[in-house]
C-alpha cells in the first residue's frame, strides 16, 4: 500500500470547539469581470471575510472562491455546504456585480462571464440544503434577494435608473475623500442576458416592442421570488435602486466593498467585535445588521429579519488553526513524515501578509530533510496578520504520495 506525505506537526497549541453545531462558509469574490467591467476589491473582501469568520468565536470550515460564473457558484453553494445538517450554522458571502430587472421585479448577482444568478434561483439552492443561512451580499440592487422588501427610496422613474448610471456618471465627490472605484451595471447588458439565457433571439437593441412580445410571454408568468423563513438572516449592501460601492480606503485597508469593511469589522475582524452595542460579549444578528446599516453612508442597508438575538459572533473563541500574539520573528518549525524535495519547497510553502502579498521566506531543514523550519527575511510588522499556506502537491524524496490537501494557520502578531 503506498503512503501519503503529510504534516504530522505544526508545533502549535491548538484550541478545540465545544460546540454542537457544525459551521460551514463559502465566501465568493467576482472581480475579473468581461467587457472591463472589473472591481479591485472583491478578492479583498473575501480575505477580510475569511478573516473575520476566523475570529469570530464560531470554527468555520471556510471555502473561498474567486470569479465564478452562474453555474459555478451554484455548483460552489452546493459542495460547500454538503454536510450541512439541522442545527448548523451556514455563512454565504459575495462580493461583485449586481442588478436589478424593472420588468422581472427581481435582483441578480452577476457572474464573471456576464450569467444572472437570480433571488429566485439562489432560494431553490438553499432551501434544499439544511441549517441556519446567514446571507451577506455586497453588490448593488441586492435588497430584492430579501423577501418583503420594498425600495427604500421614492419608486420613481428616474430613481430606478440610478442603478444602471455609466461609470463616467460618479465623482469622487459623491464620496469624500475616499477614492470612489465601484463599477456599475447597465441595464441593457443584463436585460441581454436575460433574453439569451432563455433562447429567445434578438437583432440590435432591447426596445420595448420587443419586451412587448417576448418578455412578457417568457417572464411576466413567473412569479419573482426572494429569500425569507426563520432559518435565513440577510444583509444586502443596496436598495432595488441603488448602486454598492467600492472604495480605495486611505488607511491601509486598500480596495475593497464598503459594505464588507463595515460586516467584518462589525463582528470580529481583527478581534474586534464593534457591533456589540450592550457589550455582552457576543454579537447578535440584529447589532451586526444596525450597525452595518449605522455605518455605511454611501448605499441603504437591507436586512432581514428586522430583529433577531440569534449570536453570530462571540469574543473568547478561538478557532484551532489561528494564533495570536507571536513574535515578529516568528519561526515556524514543521514535521512531515518523510524528507520533503527541497528544490521545490519555496512554490509550495509561502507566506502571506495582510494583502495577499507574498514574503521572502528562508528555509532550514534537519532529520534528512523531514523537519522544515521556515521564517521570513525581514521582520513581520507589529500587530499584524499574515498566513502561513503549505500547499497540496508538495512532494517526497520517498516514493509516496505527494500532500494531498492544502494546510493554512493564520496568526497576528504581538503590537
């Protein structure tokens, strides 16, 4: 039989979880979007919403993803929570392109190669699959994934195609200071796409004509759907009309959604835990949702339900692959369980920064090249976050499967 190659030991102390339930996470950031329509700050986002899922006090098994398509981020809800039961606690996050149908009555996220991924088809997903959902979207005309919602502003005319503006339409000045960088959506590109999902064909533009004869006949019969029920808590960046915006923040956090900032910093980013407003120690879905809807200025905050003392983040928890207050310089000492090849050992061991960047590793090995100590060449910064990744394929010098599955500890230093 041959052997695996793996990681007997991170010389760490790791905590372990007392909690019943099981909780599970999938974070999606579409950036890389067709047609220029792309945003500096989705993958950002999800990092920051890793991290805060890893701080806050529950142990998440946290999948990430970047640019997907309709189906993709349909195929990735459905393995990311396959082992989902009754009882479980289920976290859902996108960062990207959004929009809104005047005519369907229904809200989209947008995948990368321009495929709608609508309320209602995002409901048929998750109904299916048990649990608890929490449900953060960080795109624009995102309220009508909520069940009941209404616009928050006047349902005018002219108000409505605030959400389909050209980009050359915003200012800085709209913002601030802050360097205003969320791309939009215009309505044609999705009312396109709508038509060709279904088959239907058309010439050179979307005129109302041929909304008359085809739209009405392939959509108006459908009853637009949202997400709703006791077991689904929903905070949407935007109204139906509204854009979601993306900011350049001046302070280091970089691109990144306005809304996301305000969720991660709300509930344990950084141990931080900003919406616990009665300073209990624990935040509940209605402190993280008036405070995100206190705390952004730029968009309207949907959420539901209206209230609801179901916790989502805790201070004391701490997950078991995540370590506070090391040195800043910091070696990592690693046992596998055979002599890695350690040509290759830099393309598969790397450490990260809070910006995703890769550092300067140095590497030292004994017992024949089973114990790996890896460190940084410069200092890490005070008070900071970085991860350390070993990742799968990393090979032998012995005839046995390479690593078969990626290893991370995130850790922050000592300020």
């Amino acid at each position: 039989m041959r052997r695996f190659f793996y990681i007997a030991l991170i010389v760490l102390l790791f905590s372990t979880s007392s909690l019943a339930e099981s909780h599970w996470a999938l974070v999606i950031g579409n950036s890389d979007y067709v047609d220029n329509k792309l945003l500096e700050g989705s993958n950002r986002d999800i990092l920051k919403m890793e991290l805060m899922l890893l701080q806050s006090g529950f142990d998440y098994s946290i999948d990430k993803r970047e640019n997907l398509t309709k189906k993709e981020m349909i195929a990735a809800i459905e393995e990311a929570f396959s082992q989902s039961r009754d009882g479980d606690v289920n976290w859902l996050h996108f960062s990207g392109h959004g929009t809104y149908s005047k005519k369907k009555k229904e809200s989209y996220i947008i995948g990368v190669d321009m495929s709608l991924l609508s309320a209602g088809e995002l409901k048929e997903v998750v109904d299916r699959i048990p649990g608890k959902f929490i449900i953060t979207l960080d795109s624009c005309n995102s309220a009508g994934f909520i069940e009941g919602s209404i616009p928050r502003s006047l349902p005018a005319e002219e108000n409505l195609t605030r959400s389909f503006l050209n980009e050359e339409a915003l200012s800085v000045d709209n913002i601030g200071d802050e360097d205003l960088q969320r791309h939009l959506i215009e309505e044609e590109d999705s009312y396109n796409k709508l038509v060709v999902e279904e088959g239907l064909s058309m010439n050179s533009s979307l005129e109302e004509d041929l909304f008359g004869s085809f739209f009405i006949e392939a959509f108006l019969n459908r009853r637009a759907r949202s997400i709703g029920g006791e077991r689904f808590f929903i905070i949407t960046s935007s109204s139906y009309d509204e854009l979601s915006y993306e900011i350049n923040y001046k302070d280091g956090w970089g691109p990144g959604g306005e809304t996301t900032r305000s969720i991660v910093e709300g509930n344990g980013y950084g141990g931080e835990f900003l919406a616990d407003r009665d300073f209990n120690g624990s935040v509940d879905f209605s402190e993280l949702a008036t405070y995100v809807r206190d705390d952004v200025d730029n968009s309207t905050i949907n959420f539901y339900p209206e209230f609801s003392d179901f916790i989502v983040g805790k201070k004391g928890g701490r997950p078991k692959n995540f370590r506070y207050e090391l040195s800043t310089d910091k070696e990592w000492e690693i046992l596998f369980n055979a002599p890695v090849i350690q040509e290759a050992i830099e393309e598969k061991i790397i450490i990260f920064d809070s910006s995703d960047k890769k550092l300067a590793t140095k590497f030292r090995f004994s017992e024949g090249g089973k114990r790996v100590f890896v460190s940084t060449s410069s200092p890490y910064k005070p008070g900071s976050y970085y991860r350390l990744e070993i990742m799968k394929g990393l090979k032998s010098t012995e005839d046995i499967k390479p690593m078969q599955k990626d290893e991370i500890v995130h850790f922050y230093t000592l300020k």
